[in-house]
C-alpha cells in the first residue's frame, strides 16, 4: 500500500491560520536544526587563524555585519522570498528543479520517457506549452546534447555535496556542542574527553537510524525552539549587560572597513562567515513535508530574529573582552554565563543531535531520488513508519556516514578544518540551486532573460565569493568535500552511462511481436500454470532476456506481464495513475504489458501489494478492454479499418482500483487513443473487481487476500461475455498457481576496440559496482523463492 505523500496529495486549499501554527511549529525541528546550531562555530571557525580579535573591534564588528547580510540576503531574500516559490507540486531540492525544467523543456537523459506520462495529474505545467513561446535558452538546452549532459552533472555535483554536507555536519555539530566542555576540565583531559564522547554521541545518533525518528521526532521541536529561546536570552542578556551599541555594527560600512583592514586574510576568513547559512537549502529540501506559509513564518518569526540575537550578543560580549589565551576561546560558549553553562551545553548537544538528524534524514532522501534517475547503484530503502511518508532508512549508507563521520572527527580534531571542508560543500550546493533557479525563471516561468541573468548575478556573485574563500582552503580541510564529490561522481556517471547504454542495447535488439505470436507449438514449446512477470526496461516490443529464456527452456507460463519500472519527473504519481495496461498479441494468447510509474520522491511497493494490485488491474483492463472492442464491433467497416490491428494491440490503458480522474487510453508512442469507457462504466469496473457475491465470479484466494472478479453488466455480446470469463478463469487459476519473476543477470563488456577510459568505466568500475551492491531484486523486492534469473552478457 502507498504511504501518504504529504503536503504534496494534500488539498490545494490554502491551510487556515491554526494549520499553518501547527506546521509551523513542527517544522522547526526538521528545517532549522542545522540552521540553529550554527552559533556554535561560527565565530569560532572564522577567528582561527586568518584574523584576530582586535582592542578595536574593527574585526569582530565587521564579522557580525557579515553574518548580519548574509543571513538577510541568502535565507531570507534568496530562500524564503523567491526559490521556495520554485517548488515542484510542493517538492523542494535540487532534483525538485531539474524534475521542473526536464517538464517545461526536452533535456531529461532518461530513455523510456512516454507523452503519456504527461497526462498525470502532477504533471503539470506553468503555462500550457502551445500559448507559450520557445525562449532562446530552451531552444539552446533541447539542440545541444551537451549543454544537456552539462545540466545534469550541475545536478550530480549539488547531489554529491549533499551527501558530503551528510558527513560532515553531524561532525561538526556534535562535536562544537561537546567542546563546551573545555570550560570544565583542563588543558591536558580537554583532548582526552571531547573526541570520544563525539565519536560515542554520533555512534549512538548512526545507531537509532535503523528504528526511525517517528517515535522521538515529537521531541524535535520542543528541543529546537527551547535551543532558539536559549540562544535569544543569552544574546539579548550579552546586548544589554556588554554593549547595548552592538547594532551600530549592522550597518554595511563595517564590512568595507573590515575588508580594509583584514585585506587577503579578511577574504580568506569568509569561509568561516558562510558557515551561519549552513542549513539554508534545508528549507527548500523539506518543503514537501511542511507549506511555504508555514515554513516562511517559522524563519522570519522565530529563526531569524533568535539567530541574529544570538550573534549580536557574542559579538556585544566579545567587544568588551580581548584576553584570549587562544583565539579558539572565541567561540559561543565563552559568552554564556557561568551559572547556565551546563543547562545550555546539554541544550547544545540536544540540538545539535537534531539538527544531524535532519541531514542524515536529507541524506537517504536524495540518494533515493538518485537512484530513482538511475544516477546511483541500487541500495535497499527500508521504511522506517508505516504512516509518514518519505521517513526511509538506508543501511549501507547509514554505517558508511557514521564511518566517515568519526572518521572526520578523529582526523581532523578542531573545528576549524571541519569548518572550511563543511562550508565547501554547502556553499557548492547553494551556487548550484541559484543556476537552476535562474533556469526555472526563464524556462518555466517565462520570465524576461534579463530578470533570470539579474537573479543569478547578483546571488551568484554573493556565493562565488564566498566559494572562493572556501576553496582557497584546499589544504586546510576543503579537500574533504572534494574528494567525497570526485568519488561521488565517478560512481554516479558510470552507472548512468551503462545503464543508458543497457537500455540502447535491449532496444536494439528486442524481439518483434510477431517473433512472440509464431513461437505457439514450435519446438515444443508449452504454456505451464502460473503468472510470469517478466521485467525490462522496454516500453515496447519483447525484450531480449525473454527470448533468451524461452530459447534454452522452451516454455513460458499460462498468463505472462511483461512489466516495465519506470520513474517519471514529478515527485510523486498518484496510485490511480500508476499502471498503464496493454496487450501484447490476441487476447488468446495472454500476454499483457503493464508500465508502473513512479515519481522521484516515490518509494516502491512491497511486493505482496504489488502483485496483487497487478491482478486486480489485469482483471479491470480484461473487462474494459472487452468493452472497447463490443463498441468497435458496432462501427461501421469503414470506420474500424483507419486503426489498424497493430495500433490497437498497442494502446495502454490507465487503470487504478479506486479511480481519481476520467480513464485514459494511450498509444505506446504517446498518441492519445479511443476512450475504451465512460467515467460511470470504470467506476463500474473497478467496483465490480472488488465487490462480493455473484454468478460468474472467477476467485482468486492468495494466502492473505481473497479477491473476486466480476463480468460486468455492460459486456453485453454472449460471445464477448463468455470471453471474458474465459480470460478472467485463467488468470485467477494462474495466480492460484503461483507469480514466477523473471529478471535479467547481465554482465557487462565493452566492445573489442574501446577507448582505455571506457573499459575501465564498464569493465572495471560497473562490474564492481554491480557485483558489491544490491541487485534488482532487492531494489523491486522479489521474494527469493519466486526469482528466476536469466544471465545477459551486454557488449557495449
């Protein structure tokens, strides 16, 4: 069964006012935990070594002005202001753009896409595409292949810095809150016990991933909004009691007369200023889960007013303060009071913990989506609540972060590397999201060039600047997050190379209908009981694995679905909508292919659901189809000959169990066919599929679900009735039966003569990879003792 899909199936109704309190409120501890806790290293990360505090303060007023703009350029304006507008039905991230401008223009790379899929209920589009001019950009973007290549590597590059963000922000989270400590013991104990009580904290977060966050996440909120009125009080207490004048440094001045005086090492400390957005994108990531409404009134309300106390009041205490031993003491928690230190580091530790949960959360979630694109091997994605939807966990990559993590901690010990590599990565993902922003401007919301170029100047020059503070840091930590990306990528274009070049090989040599219809009672072949599903790629024709089967065992069963995975650029496809079913031959001959799609934010379907809801649609098309063809036998001749035979077997059929919207036929092409029923005889039929009770009903008794097939009223030719029930018999016997699946074992070769790269990326990288990770069993969930294998050497 499919889980809710959050705000994203929630009503378009504008929330009323207490909703929007409640998501609101929520939303804090998903969106601004990591956002929350950057106070803690801020001032630390950015007074390491390049600058320091000064009896003029010139540093450390030019540093809050810095925090200040940024905070109100990047969060406010950019985010909250104009990219969360840019959602994709209620979707936010990286991949929620690429999914709008892959809509609105022709430059998605995956193979199967179908004109059908545009005809989904969130497939929608900003303007209808025909009353809509083509704007130069678009037409550059469909002509080019690479600009195409480029757009999705752009991609890939925001996706790999994520992840990196996924190691390296519980590490330097827990680790800037358990370094409060250093207060309490001395200098020599300070090494001994703030890294391993990280390592064991971050061990134990790693740990609780596999039980989920739904029977904790209650607490989330409270924890994150108790740590925001903490932070204000203490800042607001350090204004008042220290320097109540601190806002004078709000003004732009500082930062010129900052840079003025800092010069090379003020650019240089930059890195450390741009560690306060850390956090930022997670507003557009989440924002399926919560409204823009909800999510705009918890930063601009809450978020950022606490934000900016808080760095006012370090800024206000550090003003009156300059006999540091160390400018590593410039840091949060030498501005706390003595009283509260303890209550506060707990409170940090608490948020910080929140704050990594969310990443690593936002982790598994676009790995998913990779791998949905075919951009990322396949993992096992485990639902974590059976209520929640998009609460996943991946086991292989959960332990593989909690390695990196500690890994991180140990190596690099201070927070000034974790700084400079973790502002890397995040700085990456934001310059990233401003080009595919100014892209939706233009492509999809049709918007003057001008305005788009306008965008990304001026917060891409604001992010190219600060990027280039953090990549000077290559050698003091920023070469982390590249070296995570350069493998990241290297592991994500392989696979996406070879599994388009797969799927080129199936469509050239996939095997003709008419191949299938001849093989009958040659050499032997027999029809044995059961249900065969068999898996591809192929939208059309019979795939070569197939032919290859029956070839070395001539026999293949009684009912046989040639099932077609897809994932379709829109986040979530509605259960209504998600079969397309057609025949392949004669409705004697049994065989049928059904396409099932799913959006990017889509988790598959356990297969005892699957398979059922698989018959039942079988059952629904059998009737609807026999309907269809009562009402062509009732056209006039010359009617019946403008569709050929060929054309009809190759019409799919949107089938759903409990239909939203009116049923559509289509072309395996895309063209739109013949209605095959009205609304009322669908609702009919999919009741009649479900109900109890009756005459001619063909029962299917699976060991946990009885389901009754019906012959509906409507079938009103003796022959065509009597038909039915045939075919209605021989399926529910073919079921009781039992459900073979049929999937490919391929090995993968170049072609005698390959480039050296080339041979290295398949020969070497692919294999490796697909040898080392999950196959596609695992990946469609086919039970073990119903998988049939069939080996398929590829030569690409």
């Amino acid at each position: 069964m499919d889980l809710e899909f959050g705000r994203g199936l929630r009503s378009p109704k504008r929330d009323s006012w207490k909703t929007t309190l409640l998501l609101a409120y929520q939303s804090l501890g998903v969106v601004y935990g990591d956002l929350s806790i950057s106070p803690l290293y801020v001032y630390k990360s950015t007074f390491a070594e390049d600058i320091q505090h000064s009896e003029t303060n010139e540093e450390i007023f030019g540093v809050l002005s810095f925090v200040f703009w940024t905070l109100t350029l990047i969060p406010l304006i950019k985010y909250v202001s104009i990219v969360l507008r840019a959602d994709d039905n209620g979707e936010g991230g990286t991949f929620a753009l690429y999914s709008l401008i892959c809509r609105h223009a022709n430059v998605s790379l995956l193979p199967n896409r179908q004109i059908a899929d545009e005809e989904l209920s969130t497939y929608k589009l900003e303007c209808p595409p025909d009353i809509t001019d083509k704007s130069r950009i678009k037409v550059w973007l469909e002509k080019h292949r690479k600009l195409r290549i480029a757009l999705l590597i752009m991609v890939m590059i925001g996706t790999c810095m994520v992840i990196g963000d996924g190691v390296l922000t519980p590490a330097i989270s827990v680790f800037s809150a358990v370094s409060g400590l250093e207060f309490s013991l001395s200098k020599d104990h300070r090494e001994y016990a703030v890294i391993p009580i990280t390592c064991v904290i971050l061990a134990f977060l790693f740990a609780l991933q596999h039980y989920g966050t739904h029977r904790v996440g209650f607490l989330f909120a409270p924890i994150v909004l108790a740590w925001l009125f903490c932070m204000s009080a203490v800042g607001l207490y350090n204004i008042i009691h220290w320097n109540p004048h601190v806002y004078q440094a709000l003004n732009p001045y500082y930062m010129f007369k900052f840079l003025k005086k800092t010069r090379k090492y003020g650019w240089m400390s930059l890195g450390g200023i741009l560690l306060c957005m850390t956090g930022s994108e997670a507003m557009f990531a989440d924002l399926g889960h919560f409204s823009y409404s909800a999510i705009q009134l918890a930063f601009t309300c809450l978020v950022y007013p606490a934000l900016i106390l808080a760095y006012m009041g370090q800024a206000a205490y550090l003003s009156k303060h300059h006999d540091f031993y160390s400018s590593s003491q410039v840091g949060f928690y030498i501005a706390v009071p003595d009283k509260i230190r303890w209550p506060v580091l707990v409170l940090a530790i608490l948020a910080s913990v929140v704050g990594s949960q969310a990443i690593i959360s936002g982790t598994f979630s676009i790995i998913n989506q990779s791998q949905s694109l075919s951009c990322f091997p396949r993992v096992k994605v485990v639902h974590t609540s059976e209520k929640i939807h998009g609460q996943i966990y991946i086991p292989e990559i959960n332990w593989l972060l909690m390695i990196l993590c500690i890994a991180v901690t140990v190596g690099f010990r201070d927070t000034k590397h974790m700084g400079n590599a973790s502002g890397l990565a995040v700085i990456t993902v934001m310059l990233v999201t401003t080009i595919l922003t100014s892209l939706v401007i233009v492509v999809c919301w049709h918007r003057p060039p001008l305005l788009a170029f306008a965008f990304l100047l001026f917060f891409g020059s604001i992010e190219a600047l600060y990027f280039s503070a953090s990549l000077i840091k290559f050698l003091e930590g920023a070469w982390l997050p590249i070296l995570l990306a350069l493998i990241l990528m290297a592991v994500m274009l392989i696979w996406h190379y070879t599994t388009i070049k797969k799927y080129e090989f199936d469509l050239h040599n996939k095997v003709t209908l008419e191949w299938l219809l001849a093989l009958g009672d040659k050499l032997g072949m027999v029809r044995v009981p059961g249900i065969g599903l068999v898996y591809t790629d192929l939208t059309s024709g019979v795939p070569a694995n197939f032919s290859r089967f029956v070839t070395n065992l001539p026999a293949f069963h009684q009912v046989l679905v040639f099932v077609c995975v897809k994932s379709v650029p829109v986040p979530h496809v509605f259960p209504a909508e998600r079969y397309l079913i057609g025949r392949v031959g004669p409705p004697g001959h049994r065989s049928y292919r059904c396409i099932v799609r799913y959006g990017y934010r889509d988790v598959h379907q356990d297969v005892d659901s699957f398979e059922t809801e698989l018959v039942e649609t079988l059952a629904t098309f059998i009737k609807l189809d026999a309907s269809y063809r009562c009402s062509e036998a009732s056209e006039p001749e010359h009617e019946q000959e403008l569709e050929p035979s060929s054309e009809r077997e190759r019409r799919l059929t949107v089938i759903a169990s409990n239909p939203l919207r009116h049923r559509a036929s289509y072309d395996l092409q895309g063209s739109v066919g013949h209605s095959a029923a009205s609304t009322a005889e669908m609702r009919a039929a999919a009741g009649a599929a479900a109900a109890d009770g009756g005459d001619d009903a063909a029962e299917i008794s699976p060991a946990r679900k009885q389901v009754h097939f019906f012959i509906d009223s409507h079938v009103s030719s003796p022959d065509g009735g009597k038909q039915v029930a045939e075919e209605l018999a021989a399926l529910a016997a073919a079921r009781e039966s039992g459900t073979a699946f049929i999937l490919g074992h391929s090995h993968v070769q170049c072609k005698p003569g390959s480039s050296v790269l080339k041979r290295l990326a398949v020969d070497v990288g692919y294999n490796f990879l697909r040898r080392n990770c999950r196959g596609p069993d695992v990946a469609l969930r086919v039970p073990p003792a119903s998988l049939l294998e069939v080996g398929m050497v590829y030569v690409l």
